[in-house]
C-alpha cells in the first residue's frame, strides 16, 4: 500500500497534476494518437514527489543529488536498461542512484507492483505525456513531460520549491498579446520546420538561464534599422557582417536521418550565441536570428519619454496581471529592457537574472505599455 505523504506540498499538488495528465492524454487519444504515456493517479503523484523531495534534501559524498524520475512500465520504453533486481522507491535509493543519472537525457524508470512503486531501471525513451519529476536542486523540484512530436524542451507543469507551489497556467496562451515565445514553452506551437525559429528562441533563453551570470538578449527587426536609436554609440561589439549560422539552421530542412545531427550542431550555436549575453551590455540578434552585436549599451531614444510603468505577469495560476515600476521587477539590466522595447515596440527583449529569474518584456498594443512576461517557472 502506498504510505502517507510528509511532504505537505506534495499532495497539495497532486490531484491538479493529475488532472493536467488526464486531460492531456484523454485528448490525444480522441486525435487518435499512439503509444501515449499510463495516466498517474493522484496518489500516485504525491508519492514519487513526496520521495523525490525528501531524496533532494540528501548528499551522497557531498554532492547534492539531480534526479529525473519517470513514470512508466519498462514496456513503455523501447530501450530499457533493467535492473535485475526492482529496487524500493525511498530517498535513501534515489541518494545512491543519483551519480549514475544525473546527466540529462536520462530518467529513473518508476512503477508500481502489488500497489508498491519500484524502481525498475534507466531509459532515455518516454512516450508522450509521460509523468516526469526532476530535482534541480536541493528542495526544487519540476514536474514535466516532454512534447508531442519529442522536440525540444519538456514542457513544465508545476514547479515547486519547499513550501512554495507554482502551477503553470495555459491559459495563458490564449491571452491577447501573448508573445509567440511563452506560447511555445506553453507547449502549445510545435517547433516544426515552420516554427524552428521560435524555439530557437526557447532554446536561446534556456541557455541564458543556464550560464548563470545574468544576460540581455534584444530580438529586433531585421528590415530596419531604427533599433539603433537605443543603443549607445558607437558599439564596442559590433558584428559586420551580421553572423548568420542561427538563421542558415532555422532555415535547413531536415530529414529524419540528419535530425540528431542538425539538433546538435543547432545547440552549439545557441550556447555561443547565448554566452555573449554573459558580457555586460545587451546582445543583439535580428528576427531572422542574425547576430548583430554584443555588450551593447541601451539608452533611451531622443524624444521619447522614460517608461515609468508597465504590467508585470506570470503564467501561473493565482499570478495575476499587476502594473508595476519597471525598478520593481529587477535591476538595471530589467529597467534598460523596458525602455527599449517602450522605444522599439516591434522588438522583444530577453532578460535573465543572476539569482535564475526570467522575465520577457514586449510591447502591449491593448494595454499600450511594456508588459513583463515572467517565465523563469517554465525554464526550468
């Protein structure tokens, strides 16, 4: 029998989670879609997180563990690495199995025999909407599953944090002037070949996070220069000509024999492009994905007035859409953002903090202010 959760967080969020699965997976089966994850009970949920959680707390010869959990019969897996022995799902297994898994890409197999969950072994394959919890770090925790088409990052369902739970809200991408980037780690575009540049961007802002040094990324037309009337002159980091290798790979069509290939090329670049946001000043990369410049310095356009308020959201439930100073969302580099897309309200700005916030500033034509998208929940 399943054992009460300690962890009160862990059932706190279990029946919505379940609800997300179930839903999500009733759908696809309606679109008549195959070889779809099991669909986990509540309970169930509460359980793995409960472990995981307790599991995260740990140190094995001083590292904290990073674990990612699936839940799925090894049948449900096409190349399952099987332990000879099930083990016990206790924080105590997942601390000594922690070394083994900790680079991405793999998952702990979970499932469950007489009513216990068990440990069955390691897969790199997981059908679609297929549970998975992964620890971040100590006490951090983000439920997952990854894409329909196994593109991309995972889409993220909830995220929680010791005592702190935040559900991700999808409505949110049915809101008016939702930026095509939060739709896409919504999960609701399908990075094909027509979408490859929006996650692009997706990857570009994982891999800002990731750096962990803090970055500005500014998105502009590539039609028009007017763009250049916010950075001071002249640019110490000027590209001439534009760096293209980011527009070439969004533009290759792909068959399925060189996609893993393309994937990785296509990540390397990302990371370098994402590594000059790393210096100080704002990188500058065109809509078409070229790079312009770096360690560029934003200023306000000559005649324009200086943004003093804008609307500040969180794709979450409960995060409601709140204006604000722009000084109230984060430092220097967030108050430079807003100002720059308040002056060039066609570009898009990308800003990630020291401390792991993110937060996507674009311009609002219903609200007519800068509107602050925080999406570090989805990052994650």
């Amino acid at each position: 029998m399943y054992q009460e959760t300690t962890y009160r967080a862990a059932q706190a969020v279990a029946e919505v989670t379940a609800e997300h699965f179930a839903q999500h997976i009733a759908a696809a089966q309606l679109r008549g879609e195959q070889n779809l994850a099991p669909d986990p009970y509540a309970q169930t949920i509460a359980r793995i997180i409960d472990v995981t959680f307790w599991a995260s707390l740990r140190r094995e010869e001083g590292h904290s563990p990073k674990i990612s959990l699936a839940f799925l019969p090894p049948s449900a897996s096409s190349q399952p690495l099987l332990f000879e022995q099930k083990l016990p799902l206790n924080p105590h297994i997942l601390t000594k199995l922690a070394p083994a898994v900790e680079r991405p890409g793999i998952h702990l197999g979970i499932w469950f025999e007489a009513g216990e969950l068990h440990v069955w072994g390691t897969t790199r394959d997981i059908p679609p909407y297929c549970f998975v919890l992964e620890v971040i770090e100590p006490g951090l925790l983000v439920i997952k599953h990854r894409r329909q088409d196994n593109y991309g990052k995972f889409i993220n369902v909830a995220v929680l944090k010791g005592d702190q739970v935040k559900v991700v809200d999808e409505t949110s991408a049915t809101l008016s002037d939702c930026p095509a980037l939060l739709t896409s780690l919504l999960g609701f575009i399908s990075p094909s070949s027509q979408h490859a540049a929006v996650d692009i961007l997706v990857q570009l802002a994982t891999s800002m996070r990731a750096h962990g040094r803090g970055g500005s990324l500014l998105v502009v037309p590539a039609q028009n220069q007017e763009w250049r009337k916010s950075i001071v002159h002249p640019i110490l980091y000027s590209v001439a000509p534009a760096f293209s290798e980011l527009t070439h790979l969004a533009q290759q069509d792909v068959n399925e024999a060189d996609r893993n290939r393309w994937l990785a090329t296509l990540q390397r670049a990302v990371d370098n492009v994402a590594g000059l946001t790393a210096v100080d000043g704002a990188t500058i990369i065109s809509d078409q994905y070229e790079l312009l410049a770096f360690g560029a310095k934003i200023t306000r356009a000559d005649g324009n007035a200086q943004v003093e308020k804008m609307i500040l959201t969180e794709p979450v439930k409960g995060g409601g859409a709140v204006v604000v100073s722009p000084s109230q969302s984060g430092g220097t580099r967030h108050l430079s953002a807003a100002q720059f897309v308040h002056d060039q309200r066609d570009a898009l700005a990308l800003v990630a903090s020291q401390d792991g916030r993110f937060t996507i500033f674009t311009w609002s034509p219903c609200e007519e202010m800068v509107h602050a998208h925080r999406v570090d929940a989805l990052l994650l």
